[in-house]
C-alpha cells in the first residue's frame, strides 16, 4: 500500500511538473521535540501556505494556515496558535525564528522568470574570399602530394622526386631560383611552418601556402600583363567615343529627316486639297456665261477696228450701272460707241485674267455679234447682263488665281525640302560608312583584347581563390557550440572585376556552394571566441576539389559581453538563419534564469515490491558546464592514435565538467541498510564483528553528490554517434540499521557511513533525430566506505559463521550496464520522458547484481510555472 501511495505520489508530480503548475514547494523542516511532524511551506501567487504533517500516518496533514503578509510576526503568532491547539510539544521562539528564515530563504525553487542578458554580438561580412583544394581535409596531405603540385603548377620545371620528397623545406631554400614562388618571403614563410606538429598539419600547411603563393604571384602578374597588353586602350576608348558620337549625329540627322519628311507630306496634302479647291470653283462658273465670253469676243474683234477706246475714268470694275443711270444726258450713238470700246476693253482684261491660268480653257459656243446699228438702248440692256455675268466670272477667276499662287509657292518650298532632303540622305550615308568602318576597327582592337584576356583567365583558373557571396547563414548553438553550421552562396574568380574593367560583356562562371562546419566549434570562453576565427568550413565535390572558407572571413568580430564573475560566454541554446547582407549584425542571449537547473525525476518500478531495497523515487540535478570545447580531426591526431579515428570524426579532450546530486531513498521502506553482525566466543571472551557488502551499501544509498569529467569525446556526425570516456567522483551516504523494526534505535557509533566512489565510464550516444535519442553506457565504479566500525566484504549473502566472514574476499569495485531511451514530448517545452534500465554488480561476479527500471521525466529545476 505504501509502495501504491508513493508511486502516485511520483505520477502526481510528474505530471503536476509536465503540467507547469503554478504552485511552489519551498520544502519543509522537523519540528523540534515532535518526532515524526513535519512542517511544510509553499507559495502561490503571493499567498504561502504552511502544512503541518505527521508522517508516520503517512503525512496526514495536521493543520495548516496562510499568510499574504508573510513577515516573522505573523508566520510565528500563527505557528504557536496551531501547536497549541493540536497539542503538539512547545517550540521555543528561537526555533520558530529560524523556520520562518529557512522558508524565506528557498529562493532556488521560487519563480525565476527573469530573461537572459546578452551574451555576445556578431558581425558577419557578406563576400568573403575562399580558396579551393585538391585534397580534402580529411585525408592527410604528404610529400608527395606537394611535389605534384609543384608539377602541376610548373609542368615545364623538372623536379626531382627523390630529393624533393626527401626534404621540401630543403629543396625550397636551395631551388628558390628555379621556382618563382620561393622568393625570400615565401622560404621565411616556410620556415616557420618546418617548425609545426604534428607532420601532417605541417605538410598541410606547406601544401595550402604554395597554392597561396602560386596565386599571388599569378594574379600579380595578370595584372601587369593586362597592363602591359592594353596600352592602347585609351585609343580603343577613344575610337569607341567616336563611334558614338558619330551615332549620335547620324541620329540627329535621322531625326531631321523624318522631321522633313513629316513636312513634305504635310504640303503635299496641302497642294491636293487646292487642285481640288480650284475643280470646284472652275465648276461653278455657268456654261450659258462661257457663250457671252465668245461675244464679247467677237465684239472686242469688232471695236478694235474703230481705232478708239473708253474715257479712262470709265475703265475698270463696276461701270456698267454708271452707264445705265446717265443714257438720258448722252447722245444714243455716242453711248453704244464707247460701251462697245469699254466692253471690248473689259473682255481684252477678261481674257488676259483667263489666259494666265493655263489650265482653264473655256468652252467655244455657236458665235454672236453684236450689231453696232441696233438701237443702242436694246445693246445697252443686254451689255448690262453681259456685264453683270461677267463680274462673277471674275470674282471667280480671282480665287481661282490665288489657288494658282498658293500652289506654285507650295511647289517651291517642297522643292527646297527635296533638295534639303537630299543633302540629309548624302550626309546620313558618310556617316554609316564612317560609323560601319569605325566599328570594324574597334571589333578588332576589342578581339585582340578579348583574345589576351581569355590567355590570363585560363592561368587564373590555376589559381585558387575566390570571390564568395553570402545569401545565407544558419547554425545551431548547443551547450556552448556553435553546430551544423551552413553557409550558402555563390562563388566566382576572385579578380573577376579586373576582368570586367576590359570586358564588362564577358561571363565569369558562377558557382552555387553550400559550406558546412566538420565539427562543433566551442563558443564558451575568450580562448574559444579568440580560436574562432581559425576554424575552417568546407565545399566538397566527388572529384576531390573542395572549397575552404575560414570562418573568421565571415564572422569579421564576435563581441563577448562582459558581466562581473562570468567566464561562460555561450549564449542561450537554439537554431539561427540569417539573410545577408540585411541581418549581419545579430546579437544572442544568455539563458533565461529559470532554466540554469535540470531536475530528472525517475520511478523504479521494481522498487514498487516493499521488499524490494531499490529507490522507488529517485532525484538528480546537473548541469553540464563546457571547459575546453576544441575539437580536431584525423590529420591532427597523435601518430600512435591516428589509426582508430575515421577521417569523418573529430576529438575532444575535457570538453566539459557535470557537478550532480543525487536524492535515491525518498520514500520510508527499506531506507536503512542492515549491518550483518558475526560473533565468535562467549562472554567476554566474545567478538563481534559487523559486515556490510559493496553492492548493498551503493543499492542503499540515500544520496550522493559530485561531478563528472569529460576525458576524451569521440564524435562522428557521419554514424549520429558521439562516444564518450568520462571519469567521475562521488560522496555517498547510507543509512545503517541493526534492527529493522526499529532503524532509528541502534547502539552504533553513528547510524549513517559514507562513502567515496571514484568512476570511470565509457558511454555511446545515438542522436538520430531532435525529437528522441539513445544512450548505452558501461560504468566502472570503486566505492569506498569510511569503515568506522563495520568491514566491508565483496559479499554477506549466504555467509553465516564468524570464520567464514573473517576470510570471505573483499572486493569495492562496481560495474553498472545502462540502457537510457529519452523522447521529447513537446516542442514548446523542454521536458523529456526517460526509458532507464540500468543493471549493476559486483565486477567479479554477476550473480551478485540489482536491477533498476525506471521511467523518469526532466524539466528545469528553477523554470517559470504557467
């Protein structure tokens, strides 16, 4: 029944722990002179609670009371008042004082919500220069990998093989006249990377300096190659400047013959619509008027043989009704006289008007004569109407000759056009030839160019180095590493602009890369963040090229923020992706308050059996702090351990120190571990001696509290598998008993032993996904109890007699075997669910053994309830 109780007890605070409650245990405290009652506190939205329970019944609550203004008067005013009333035995004043300063004081499991400050800063640069390799850097480069270069770079020099892979740095200070890289710098430059451990990174160095050099040198001389070869180039811009400054008249020239053109027809249509205008008007003059033309004709005809002509003053337009109104004061004859010279005159001017347009003939009708005998009364009237036909005759051949000047001024201004015209067209075709010829010529000039360019591009290709253009960063920071980091963009030559500066129409090739980190890189101390800019991240190909970018190209600085007594610098646990060049000044966080302490909370359910010694429930709290977070690979490794890493692993030493507590006894039932006594003789002549055994007193354990030191940390990504050797130290405490009715009572020295317990432990770990993961650990422990008045044996099963006890093996060595599964059971929150089954023993004999199955959850110790 009490195994059933304790058990939910643990569900119930699993869940209430998964759950976020919003209460708080402030923990509780033995009241003084009442064996068994024990006083327990916690804090609810401001409001503390006080619970008196008596655990033998088991923790039956008393009583209890709250408190909103929880100050010492009120918390010891309202304790006495309780005490009294249950009856309970009398606390003196200075107890009570130091409850209430106990209670007061538990602040490590009050609310601690406040955020992290800030960490660091980062400033990342967006076109960083990479260099591309041969050789990956897993694999170690050799001598003879170096004089292959050498051979591919200078394959006209002939290079001795044997004396070259027999001493590079030799051959380098004693050819460096043969060779151009090996100038002066260059064998100071190698001088000092002779002096570096181990081999490989020594041969690496060298190998990645010739190829620095060989670029360099090349890249150098381009330059002044181009230079020298584009002498000329103020006269390709010259003659470019021309030709565009001829395309620019010709234009203009263009524009104002289109201009022209417009003009032209604009006259044209002007000179139609006149022809057109005057066909109208040449149809309106009435055909019976054409006939009267022929008889003033013929009248004219007639008066021209008289010899006499019209009074001057008589001559012109609109003299026939002057005429008319004086015939009763002239003489008959004389009027029909000098109307037929006036009429004969009008016709003559008449005729001239109609003749000056050559295009209007009129008609000729049947003939009429006008009879100078007839009465000159009857000539009169009719000359009238004659006369009055003619007037509209004129007014009509006037318009028509104002037609006519219009049209032949509009003729000759579209014969200037034409000829302006002309001239444009003439102008225009000098210029194409001109402008045709010139582009000819810079065609040439500029495929020369292009041609030498091309020459240089392909030596530049040789070299390594490039321009790299940053889209995008993302990493994770993980328990002060910065992983996984990814960086993507796109990489060019890295003088492509001084290519460009001859020929902007030329396409420089563009490669799409994605650069990855190897291994964690540590972020914790100022060592870290000072070693951070040596890192590498790498671009690899099937074919053996691969692209190196050192990370301190694109982190340009990292800005530790400083804070009095903090020497871990590593920010808040979490994934980043930045887009550059908009967000190249991120800055990050320290973890919030509430989440410094991890608190794993396990239940044994082989434990659930009273019988059973094992801990039902089961506390731990640790908190991994990083210490030296450098990590290399195979080509760094020492020599004599190079063989046992894969070229896809990396190494740390001491990359971190895990303090831990450990609460295993929480519950009642079996918390004292029975001390076997074997006693020989009687009287006083008797001996008694008291054994204990290796394995109970760990099975037994109340608690426990040390730490666990990294030693050696092998990782490969490749396999999700990390492997780890630890070594760690303990200081335990058991309870101890002579009788089991009654542990408290014993006439020991002390009821309790503790123990020391130095460990070694060797653990695989299998991250295949965030959501879950698996670990499998062999642990070698040797505990070590104090002995004050007992012994302690490999063994006090099955050995009943003084003797047998007396020669049994002592043996303090433990190993344990674990199998630990965690799953992650929500996104938002950090919790885990843990699957443990962890079996122990005695090192030289496995029959001797215990076995623990637990399932466990872990939170923040400290974090924030919802």
């Amino acid at each position: 029944m009490k195994a059933l109780v304790l058990l939910l007890t643990f569900l119930s605070f699993t869940v209430v722990s998964y759950a976020q409650q919003t209460s708080r245990n402030l923990g509780s405290v033995d009241l003084a002179g009442n064996k068994g009652y024990v006083l327990k506190a916690s804090v609810k939205n401001g409001k503390f609670t006080y619970t008196i329970l008596d655990q033998k019944n088991p923790e039956t609550e008393v009583d209890s009371f709250s408190l909103i203004n929880n100050n010492s008067s009120n918390f010891t005013d309202l304790l006495k008042k309780t005490i009294s009333e249950k009856k309970l035995k009398f606390i003196s004043p200075e107890e009570l004082e130091k409850y209430y300063f106990y209670f007061s004081n538990q602040n490590i499991f009050l609310e601690e919500s406040e955020s992290g400050s800030d960490s660091m800063e980062m400033i990342f640069n967006d076109s960083v220069a990479v260099f591309s390799y041969q050789h990956s850097n897993f694999t170690a480069i050799k001598k003879k990998d170096i004089y292959f270069l050498l051979n591919e770079i200078y394959p006209s020099k002939k290079i001795d093989f044997k004396e070259f892979t027999k001493n590079p740095f030799g051959y380098i200070k004693t050819n460096s006249q043969d060779i151009e890289l090996f100038d002066t710098s260059f064998q100071a430059k190698a001088k000092n990377i002779s002096y570096l451990k181990p081999r490989a990174y020594k041969f690496e160095s060298l190998y990645k300096a010739i190829s620095d050099e060989y670029y360099k040198t090349v890249s150098q001389d381009i330059k002044e190659k181009l230079i020298s070869e584009f002498k000329n180039l103020s006269d390709i811009n010259k003659l470019s400047d021309s030709i565009n400054l001829l395309e620019k008249n010709y234009n203009q020239e263009n524009s104002t013959l289109e201009k022209l053109s417009k003009e032209l027809k604009e006259k044209s249509d002007k000179i139609t619509e006149l022809n057109l205008s005057a066909s109208n008007r040449k149809s309106q003059i009435p055909k019976r008027l054409t006939n009267k033309i022929i008889q003033l004709t013929n009248t004219s005809s007639q008066a021209d043989n008289t010899n006499t002509e019209a009074p001057e003053e008589e001559r012109g337009n609109g003299t026939v009704s002057t005429l008319a109104d004086d015939k009763d004061s002239i003489a008959a004859y004389q009027i029909n006289q000098d109307t037929i010279i006036r009429l004969n005159n009008r016709k003559a001017l008449l005729i001239d008007q109609i003749n000056s347009h050559n295009e209007y003939k009129l008609p000729i009708d049947e003939p009429t004569t006008i009879s100078t005998t007839s009465n000159s009364h009857e000539n009169i009237k009719s000359f009238k109407s004659y006369l009055s036909n003619l007037e509209s005759i004129k007014t009509a051949i006037d318009s028509l000759s104002k037609i006519n000047q219009a049209i032949i001024s509009l003729k000759s201004e579209t014969g200037n056009i034409l000829t302006k015209t002309e001239q444009i067209q003439s102008k225009k075709d000098i210029l194409e030839l001109d402008i045709s010829s010139k582009k000819i010529d810079l065609e040439t000039k500029k495929n020369n160019v292009n041609t030498k360019i091309k020459d240089q591009l392909r030596i530049l290709v040789k070299t390594n180095k490039h321009q790299f253009n940053v889209k995008k960063v993302e990493f994770e920071i993980n328990n002060g590493y910065l992983e996984n980091i990814e960086v993507i963009g796109k990489a060019t030559f890295f003088d492509f602009k001084d290519i460009l500066q001859y020929d902007s129409t030329r396409k420089i090739p563009e490669l799409q890369l994605k650069f990855i980190s190897d291994f964690p890189i540590g972020i914790s101390s100022k060592k870290d963040i000072e070693r951070i800019g040596n890192y590498r991240l790498y671009s690899r190909f099937n074919n053996g090229m691969h692209y190196e970018m050192k990370l301190g190209n694109l982190i340009s600085i990292v800005n530790e923020k400083l804070a009095v007594d903090r020497k871990d610098y590593s920010p808040k646990d979490g994934e980043h992706t930045f887009i550059l060049p908009e967000q190249n000044n991120p800055t990050f966080k320290k973890s919030d308050t509430k989440e410094i302490l991890q608190l794993k909370v396990f239940t044994d359910f082989v434990g659930i059996n009273d019988e059973n010694p094992n801990g039902l429930i089961q506390l731990e709290i640790d908190k991994e702090i990083p210490l030296y977070t450098k990590r290399i690979q195979r080509p760094y490794v020492w020599i004599p351990f190079r063989w046992a890493v894969l070229n896809q692993a990396n190494i740390g030493v001491f990359n971190f120190f895990k303090p831990q507590f450990i609460y295993s006894k929480i519950e009642n039932n079996n918390k004292h571990l029975l001390v076997k006594s074997f006693t020989t003789g009687t009287g006083n002549d008797a001996i008694t001696k008291y054994g204990v055994s290796t394995l109970q007193l760990k099975q037994y354990e109340i608690f426990s509290v040390g730490a666990d030191l990294n030693v050696v940390l092998y990782d490969i990504p490749g396999g999700k598998s990390t492997f780890l050797l630890n070594a760690g130290f303990r200081f335990g405490r058991t309870d101890l008993a002579s009788n089991e009715e009654e542990p408290e009572v014993n006439d020991f020295p002390r009821g309790f032993t503790n123990t020391i317990q130095p460990s070694l432990e060797g653990l695989w770990r299998i991250n295949g996904d965030e959501r879950f993961g698996i670990e499998f650990s062999y642990k070698i422990n040797w505990l070590r109890s104090d002995e004050l008045f007992f012994e302690q044996k490999a063994t006090t099963d099955k050995i009943d007699d003084f003797a047998s006890f007396e020669t049994s093996k002592e043996n303090n060595t433990l190993q344990s075997f674990t199998l630990l599964a965690y799953l992650n059971v929500q996104k938002e929150n950090p919790g885990r669910l843990f699957f443990r089954y962890r079996y122990n023993s005695e090192f030289s004999n496995f029959e001797n053994n215990y076995a623990q199955l637990q399932l466990g959850y872990t939170t923040y110790l400290t974090r924030a309830n919802k």
